[in-house]
C-alpha cells in the first residue's frame, strides 16, 4: 500500500489499520506475513511460538464457524490476549465472514482485522457489501476483501478441488477497490480452499495484471496448503503480502496426535504431554511457512 494510498483511505476515513499497514511493511521488506487458521488456542499458542522464534509478524485466524460458536467470542478475546503480549506484531482476523452481525461481534471480542466475503456475490454487491463493514467497523481495523471464487472447503480436507470456480478479473480491481474501501484484496490466480486433486499452478501474469491495477494495496494468497514451496516463496516479489494457510497445518497436527495420544494413555493420562506435542507440531508446521514467506 503506497503512502497516496493510505492517504486517499484515510481521508475517507478508511484508515488501513494494523493488519494492512504490517503487510505493507513486510512487502516492502520482500516478505509476506503467514497467515494461521486457528479453531482453538493451542494452535495459536504453537503458531506464535514459531512467529517469535523466527522474529516475524503473524496473523492468527479466526475461521467464521468458530467465531458464530457460542464460545466464539470467548476465544477471539483470549487470542487478542495472547497477541497483545506477543513478542512479534500478532493481528486477530476474522476470515471469510458474510454476516455483518458476525463481523462486528467479533470486532467488538477484539478481532483487529476481517475479511468481509461477498465473493458469492455479482461484483457491484461485493462492493457494496464491503463498504458497508468498511463503515460500521471502528476506525483502524482492516476490512480484506475477496474478488473472484475459490472452489474448495476451507474447513475440510476430504473435498479436493481440480479447477478454480472462478479467475480475478483485472478489470474489474481498479473499480473494486474504490467502491468497496477495501484495504486488501484476496485474489484468485489457480489457488482453492481445501485439498487439491492434481498439481495447482498459479498463473503468475495474471497476478501481476491483478498488481498493476491494485495501485499498491496488499494482495492475499487464500489456499497456500498443498502449494510448491517455489510458489509461496516467490510470491512476495509478486505482489502477495498475506498467505493464508490452514490445511497443512491440521493435517499434520491431526497425524502427530495419532501418535501422541496413545503415548500419553501410556503415560497415566499424561495431558500435558499431549498438549505439549499439539504444540510443538503446530509450531514446527509455522516456522517452514513463515521460513518460506519471510526469509531472515
């Protein structure tokens, strides 16, 4: 994001907030920030170990199914805990949310930044959605917006996507992102939510025609699991600030426990072993993400 640009959001009184203005820092440092699905807090605890060993920022994310649990907002607060005392900038975000009610609790519990998705919608509705939690949230948290489909579930693994339900337009981004306010932008270049049936491929010139007309607000990677590690790793010099991350993390935690919980029923109900484990794998899984995105 260039400093005309922040200077247009905030005289329409869309100030970028934190989590845009860190990923433009790292941009500008030729990194992207990673970008963590956490459905619980030893997750995160694993997450932001990994983020403060390596000296990085990081995002936690909050998956919109989660945040609408009863327990939600209890959640998003004790993660706004753990980020205020993180040794490294940690931001709290809400992903892929379509109900404004949701949005603004979670905002209200201490989310500092959402993804507003309207990708279901024809592209004036997405606009406009946007632009409604653009103005109903506080001053200073970040509103990411989504342009173009991703196929694909990004809270299951067993639903394998082939074919990306539908490409970014560059066309339509310049005019997007000045009805809609939107301080980042997710896009869709061959990437999907979920598991991937075959080899994905980014489409590297699209992006960069998605870049051009951006005009330097920070572009988003959804669905980094499964990806060449080549890919993630030179997607900072394209224009990608945030890569989202999510079912590579749970499956290899999901295959750890396999084994830790037998080791712990055979160690009297040892708990905090079991816990130990869940976080040391989470934290292990982070640290090549964060390696591969943001290099020392």
């Amino acid at each position: 994001m260039t400093a005309d640009v922040v200077t247009l959001q905030q005289a329409r009184g869309t100030a970028p907030g934190l989590l845009a203005v860190l990923v433009t820092e790292r941009l500008e440092r030729g990194g992207a920030v990673a970008a963590i699905a956490c459905y619980d807090f030893t997750t995160a605890l694993g997450a932001v170990a990994a983020a403060e060993a390596a000296g990085r920022p990081l995002i936690l994310l909050v998956p919109p199914v989660v945040a609408a649990d009863p327990t939600g907002p209890r959640l998003v607060r004790a993660l706004r805990g753990l980020a205020d005392g993180a040794d490294v900038p940690v931001v709290v975000q809400l992903d892929h949310a379509r109900d404004a009610d949701l949005i603004l609790a979670t905002v209200e519990a201490g989310a500092h930044a959402v993804l507003a998705d309207g990708s279901h919608l024809s592209l004036e509705e997405n606009a406009a959605f946007v632009a409604s939690i653009v103005a109903r949230v506080p001053a200073g948290v970040s509103v990411e917006a989504e342009l173009g489909a991703l196929a694909g579930d990004e809270d299951r693994t067993d639903v394998a996507s082939t074919v990306p339900a539908g490409m970014t337009d560059p066309a339509d981004v310049a005019g997007f992102l000045a009805a809609s306010g939107a301080h980042l932008l997710a896009v869709s270049i061959g990437n999907a939510h979920g598991s991937y049936s075959g080899v994905p491929h980014l489409d590297w010139d699209l992006l960069d025609r998605i870049r051009t007309e951006a005009d330097g607000v920070p572009l988003v990677l959804h669905g980094a699991s499964g990806l060449a590690a080549e890919e993630l790793a030179a997607a900072p010099g394209r224009g990608i600030g945030k890569v989202n991350v999510n079912t590579e993390v749970r499956e290899t935690l999901l295959a750890r426990l396999s084994e830790a919980v037998p080791e712990a029923v055979g160690k009297g109900a040892d708990v905090r072993g079991l816990v130990a484990a869940w976080r040391g794998s989470v934290t292990a899984s982070v640290a090549d993400v964060v390696a591969l995105l943001d290099p020392a």
